[in-house]
C-alpha cells in the first residue's frame, strides 16, 4: 500500500492558460510565401505540450505510462498568414477539462496582430485505445475552482 | 472587344462531388502510430484541387493568372486513425459557392469506415492579397442549378 | 518441419527499378516556390516502397512481422526545383541487396529535365532493433543473378 | 559614392561553429516511433539560419535583398533515431565558403549520443535564380582568416 515511489503524491498544477514563442521554418512556409495553414495545427499541438510541461508534467512520460491523449477535432479559423522566421506568440488556453476530455482555445500572433484561432478536443484514451477518465490533476472543474479568476 | 482568345469562353463545369484515393506515407504517420492529425488537413487540400482538375480547371494556373483561393477556416472531426499504407477514399463536396467564398465538406474512409469529417472556407483573393468575386464557373448557386439533386 | 503455411514458398520477386510518378503538393512547396529540398527524401522512400508492391510485398505487414528497414544514409544532388502541381516521375533502382543493407538509388525528372538524384542505404532490423540478415527474396546478388542485364 | 546608408559598412561576422537546441516534436516522428529520417534535414537548415542569426544576419532579409542561398546537395548518416520530446543538441559548423557555395557539416547529438551527422552544400544565386558570388562577410577562406581561432 505504500506510495513512497507514486510520483502522483505531488500533484502537478497545470496552468490554465500559457504563452509559448514559435519561429516559423522555412519548411512551413508554402509556395504563396506563408505558413501552410495545416502547419498552424501542428502549433497548437505544440502549445498543449509546453503548458503541460510548464505545470511540471513530461507528456512523453505520460505516455510511457499508458495515457495518451488524442486530438478528436480541431477547428482554426485564419485571420492573415505568417511568414518565414516570424517570431509567434501562441497563447493556449484550457476551456474545460471535465471526464474524459479537455477542451482548449489557442490564439496565434505576431506583435499586435492575431493571425489565427484555433479549438480542439483532446481525449484520453489508455495504452488499449479505450477512453479513459483524465487524471484529477487535469480536470478543470469550474466549479471546485472558483478563484480562477477567469 | 473581341473575346475569341479568351479561355472564359468554354466554361469549366466543376462537380459537386469528387472522390479520390490517397494512400497514406509514412512520413504522414507519428509515434502513435496513426496518421498525425493535421496531415488530414492536407489531404482536404488535395481532395479541392483534384476536385477543380476533374472539372478542367488546374489551380496552378489560376494562380499563375493572378487568383488564389485562400484557406479562411478549416475543421475536422476525427473518429479513427488511420495507419500507414492505408488506401484511403476522400469524398470532396462543394456545399456552397457564391461571392468570395467556397465551402467544401469531406469525408475521408477507409473501406466502410469514416476515418474523419472535415469542412473549410476557401476565399478567392487576387495577387494583392484583395478579396474578389469567385469566377462565375466557381460559383454554386441552388437557385441556378435546381437539377443538381443534392 | 513442414513448410505449407509458410508464405516464402512463394517468393516474391522484387524489381531492380521500377517508375512512379508524383504530384507535388501545395504543402510540400515553400516560400521560394518550390518542393522543399527535404521533401525529395519522402519521395524517395515512396518510391522504395511502390517497388516492393510491385514484386508483390506490402512493407507494412513485413514491419507486422517484425522486419523493419530503416534508413542508414541517404545522399541527394539538386539540379532544379519542382513546383506546386508539376508531375515527377521517380526512377528507383535496387543497386546491391547483400547481406543486411539495401543501396537504391533515384532519379527524379519532370520531362526530360532531371529535378535531383538521390541514393540510399537502408537496413534491416527485428522488432528488437537488431541488425538482420536481408530476407532471401530481397538479397540482390550480382554474381546469382547473371542475366539481370545491368 | 555615399555609403552612408549601407549596411555593408559594418560586415556581420559569422561564427564557423554554431550550437542550438531543438525539441523534436510529435508531428517530426513516425510510426516507428523515431523522427522520420526527411526531418533531420529540416533541423540542418535550422542550423545554418540560427548561424546567420548568431552573426547578425538576418535570412529573410537577405532573401528579400535579393539572395537566395539554395541546397545543392546534401548528405546524412544516421546512427540512432531520436525520440519524440527528445532534446537535440544540433552543432552547425561552416567548413568552407568560397565563391558561390557554403559547405556546412553537421552533428546532432542527444546528450554523449550522436544521433546523425550531415553536409549539405548551399549556393548563393539572385532573384534572377543566377548563380552569384556570395557577400564578403560568407566568404571563409583558410588562407585570409589565418587568426579565425577555431
């Protein structure tokens, strides 16, 4: 019954929202001379990682240990396109993350101006592909969290 | 005034719906080992432009002719993933098209199976970047095409 | 010791070249308005695979039966870059098969214009990630294979 | 004759030995759980960008200056596969740049490992896609920077 070794004694607190700096690739770029809008996805997955990090949480050990969470839709809605080595500021926001899924809102910028929005749902499924309930330190109930101040 | 030499005068007929058949690289593939879920994005892309071609119409030149249809949203709903060297079947729909936008819905199988859905907005922009009427051949009208059945 | 349910008793008989062609992708151009130099490794490997499918051996139930090859170098010369649309045609061609290494190399043309040439080693390994010996039917020997004209 | 508005006054001075850090990502990996072997290539020309950067050029400005530096050709050994999340240590180091082409080598390592070593060779041309000289400050000739220390 001991749980010296359980490293879920200290949970780890997410963020609820987190600010990353992407640089564009060449390789991102497209031949009308912007990011490819499929890459942005690719962004957003990247911002979902770093706030996970940033609240002290290894995704690939998360893994490791038979919770995945998998994209189940994706919605971005673009506003101007960036350009080779723009510097970005991907702001991710977690929504809600209640049961088995967590909800994000992500918004994409360079300086002042938005260059796109975007929405997923990830959910977490376990090494047998079965949906699974989120880990409690994931959970965002609005409700038991009241001075979110959000 | 005279018009002989203008390609407009043989109007391209695109279909509503198109299908066609990508087989998935493994380069498309990720450590889950499933299709990563933003290489969807680009098959709806192809699915458009193979779509455009089967009604003789080739993109490239469009933009060569100073028109680019642009990505303005994009969703995708996915069900299950799909795995490397599968052949998959995407049917490309045009819903609607009329001013500056097209939207297309998708549907991407393997065999029986819905793999994912997907909906985008393209807008036509010229090569300043400016916003402009679809061509009349891109546009889809209900009104105007009462026989169209769908 | 009896062999009915063994599948090597037909051996496939793998192509020492074999032609696809390609269409390039929006999404795999970039801002200078051609394929991205790196996406010409991808084609390469789409061409190593369609040879295998046209000796009739699907690589990805070899990778569920527990032999992977995977990639020990790879060289690429560019002449000119490809473009949005253009259609390639990918020349690929088995060079030695001895041992545990493969040596194909790739011509990749528009026209009669070449686009880059490229060669490859790739090994293969078990689902430990040992190095094995080539499967007979893959091994490509210039001295067992006198009439093969090359 | 005035100079008083060029940036050439004040040379940039390239290091010939660059180091970053790359995160690999999870759209980079491939269903046999490693980085797929194309992206390598994208982290080389990370590389060679972050160099310039690191001497005070910036790539896109050269590029909307007029000069474009094209991959030749380019070469990569690959030892062992790096892993999602994995954090490559990417040294970029300029063996030689005369006339009009810079040759690179590359060491990608994930802490005492090497992961891959590549070359490439770059070409400077013009907006015409001419072959050019490149800019003094690219030059690296062994004889003329006898002092260069490294």
């Amino acid at each position: 019954m001991s749980k010296e070794d359980n490293s879920d004694l200290i949970q780890p607190v997410i963020p609820r929202e987190h600010e990353i700096e992407i640089r564009v690739r060449y390789q991102e770029t497209d031949a009308q001379g912007r990011v490819h809008h499929a890459n942005y996805i690719n962004y957003f997955e990247i911002g979902r990682i770093e706030m996970l990090r940033a609240g002290g949480v290894d995704y690939r050990k998360l893994e490791e240990d038979g919770l995945m969470l998998v994209v189940a839709d994706v919605k971005c809605k673009y506003h101007i396109g960036a350009k080779y080595d723009d510097l970005l500021r991907l702001k991710t926001r977690v929504v809600r993350a209640k049961g088995v899924r967590v909800y994000h809102k992500y918004e994409l910028s360079i300086g002042d101006e938005l260059v796109c929005e975007g929405e997923t749902t990830v959910a977490a499924i376990n090494s047998q592909g079965e949906v699974v309930r989120l880990p409690d330190w994931l959970q965002l109930d609005a409700k038991k969290q009241p001075n979110s101040g959000r």
